[in-house]
C-alpha cells in the first residue's frame, strides 16, 4: 500500500455526507511556501487524484476517505483543509443569509465546540472580525453548537476579492506534531519541512541517511519511518474525529492497515552534544525507529561515514541569525565542508541554512538552489550537491 493516500477540500455545492457515500469535493492541504512543488510530488507519487500546486499547498479532489487517509498519510503538508461551501459575497447581511444555508448539521456536532478564524482579502468585506462573527451565528442558530476561542475543531473563512470559501481544517493541530518527538533542541526542523527536503534531495528510503549535526533527530527519524513505510499520523488523534460524519469503525479500519518493512539501509545521526544525542534516542525509541537509527557523540572533524554504502549526508547546522553569531561559525562550516570532501566520496550533500555565505564557506560543489523557505520567522535555503568526488 502506498505511503499516503489523496487529500480532500470540499467544494461549494458539496453537501457532506457520511463516509459510506461517494462525495467528491476539493482538498487543500497547505505547506511552506516554496515547498508546493515538492508536496504535489509527495501527493502524485501515493496516488491521489487531480494533484496541483497552488500558492502555499496543493489541491486534490476525494472525498471525506481522501481527508483521512491524507491526515494519517501525507508527511509532507502542516494542515488538511476540506472546503465546504464557495460563494461570492459583498457585505455582511448576504453572508450571514447565505452561511445559514451550509449543512452544518451533517458535519457539525451540537455538543462539540467550534472557533472560526476568518480573513479577508481585496474585498467589500474587509472586517475579518465580524466575517468570522456571523459564521459563528450561523452555526450556533442552525444546530446549536457553542463557540470557543479554545475548542480543537476550526472553521477557517476566506473572503478573497468577494470570494467566500468555507473550509474545516481536518487536521486540528499541525500535522508537523506526530505525537513522537518530546524532547527537542534550540532550533528544531520541524517534521514536515524535513520530509520534504529528503524528498527533493532524492530519498526514497533505499540509502543510508547521515545527519552529523542532528540535534533532536528529526531527520534521522523521519528518514527512518519513510524507509520503514511507518504513516506518519499513526501516534494521534485529528480534528475530523470530532465531526458528525465521523464513522469510528471504518477509521480504525483505515489505521489498522499495515504497509510496515524492515528498511533497506540505516539512518545515522551524530553530533558533538550528548544531550542532542540523548534525546535524539528518546525520540526514535517513542516513534519506534530505534531498531534502524544509531546516534553517537561525535565532534564535526571527527565524522567519517557510518557505513560502507554511499547515501545522503543531509544537515541543518546553525545559522548566525538563529543561533550564535555568523563569524564564529564559520570554523564549523569549514570543517564540515572539509570533512565531507576528504572521506564521503559518493554520497550526496543536503545543507540547509539562512545564508548562502555560509554554505559556501564549506567549498562544497553545489548545484543551482531553490527559492528560500520561510521557517521559525527566518527564510532558509536547501543547498545540494551531487555525488562528491
């Protein structure tokens, strides 16, 4: 079984229904900007229908099935939005007429708390605050449910140049919190970026992966879990559960199917911290990738390859406006460049950093990089090479 399955965002005439009937509805399953291309990859490689990048996610067409299995499947994407209602809007009394005409009652519970987070763009309606307060009437006088600037369960309003888009976010909390990784360092990767990044360095889970700076283990986990076909969504609960759709049996029917291998190669990670080192572990024994992840204590001059195989030396060292100043590491990215060049003949480089001075402080042969991606407030950029000499 593939890795991942489609993604649903449901579509303005859409009335949702319960998970045996067969809707079809679109599916926005948002990421980083400047990471569409390479989510719309992960997405057409598991199989999901009508994939296309869109600024800041992808599109797809399914049905509720789609929404789930894209929550419990996709590594790639920080929320799974179903739209489920489209219309065009010009002032408040018209939209608060036509939110009542939603089928809340077929995808609402009446005992469970809601929030709606509106925003308006280019349109007569440029208050994203009472937009969002007559979604929020609408719902509590059509099925009763209370509001909660707290509750799990989102409706996300989207006024752009008059445009309404009415979407649940399916998700709840960002798809990036698998439910494994409790200890981190200073400046994690988050989950999703990192997936994506092994994806555009060419990893499929057949090769080793190397992280020698790998702080909390995020690229060594994930890299193991896609090597072993581990759904990333399998440790926690989503927001959908909580719609009036929700079928418990078939969900659990969908979790329990099994697509697990023993990995091909090993995924490494080193770093001169033994607290990164520690936790790394504990994070790989909590998302049970231990048997397949080996961690040590190693200073950056002291790295040498941890196996025969050639494989991807993929890193995210510090930068010197996340951590520490820019001059002082520049000894570190020298180091590091000079100890791939001399003992990793064959493997490849992944770098990630905020400054391109930085990455060509190691004298690495880069090739042309990608746009910057914007992470933790700053912008970082994936440098690659190809196999080194």
């Amino acid at each position: 079984m593939p890795e991942g399955m489609p993604v649903a965002v449901a579509a303005a005439s859409c009335h949702a229904g319960p998970m045996t009937q067969d809707r079809d509805f679109e599916i926005f399953l948002a990421t980083a900007p400047g990471q569409e291309d390479a989510l719309c990859g992960e997405i057409r490689l598991k199989g999901f229908r009508q994939p296309h990048a869109v600024p800041g996610g992808v599109v797809i067409r399914g049905g509720w099935p789609e929404v789930w299995r894209a929550n419990l499947w996709v590594r790639g994407a920080n929320r799974i939005l179903a739209r489920i209602d489209a219309f065009k809007v010009v002032h408040l009394a018209q939209l608060d007429h036509r939110a009542r005409l939603v089928p809340w009652a077929g995808l609402l519970r009446p005992d469970i708390p809601f929030r709606v987070e509106a925003s308006c763009t280019g349109s007569r309606i440029y208050h994203a605050g009472a937009a969002a307060e007559r979604i929020e009437n609408a719902i509590r006088k059509t099925i009763g449910a209370p509001c909660s600037t707290d509750a799990e369960l989102t409706i996300r309003v989207r006024i752009d140049h008059d445009l309404c888009t009415i979407s649940i976010d399916s998700s709840g909390d960002l798809l990036h919190r698998r439910g494994h990784k409790q200890a981190v360092n200073r400046a994690p990767m988050r989950e999703t970026m990192a997936s994506l990044f092994l994806l555009q360095c060419g990893y499929d889970g057949n090769e080793p992966v190397f992280d020698p700076m790998c702080g909390s283990g995020t690229f060594v986990i994930e890299a193991a879990e896609i090597a072993a076909r581990l759904n990333p969504g399998r440790s926690r609960h989503f927001a959908f559960e909580h719609l009036a759709n929700f079928d418990e049996a078939a969900w659990q029917k969908m979790r329990d199917v099994r697509s697990m291998r023993v990995p091909a190669s090993r995924s490494y990670g080193s770093d001169r911290d033994a607290g990164a080192i520690t936790m790394s572990r504990a994070n790989a024994e909590r998302a049970g990738v231990t048997p397949w992840t080996t961690f040590q204590q190693t200073p950056i001059s002291d790295v040498r390859p941890p196996c025969d195989t050639p494989g991807l030396v993929i890193v995210n060292p510090p930068y010197g406006t996340r951590i520490g100043d820019r001059t002082a590491l520049l000894p570190l990215y020298r180091a590091f460049g000079r100890t791939l060049a001399t003992h990793f003949s064959g493997w490849r480089v992944g770098l990630v950093t905020t400054e391109s001075g930085l990455a060509h402080a190691t004298g690495l042969p880069f090739l042309p990089n990608t746009a910057p991606i914007p992470h933790g407030g700053l912008r970082v950029t994936l440098f690659q090479t190809a196999p080194l000499a």
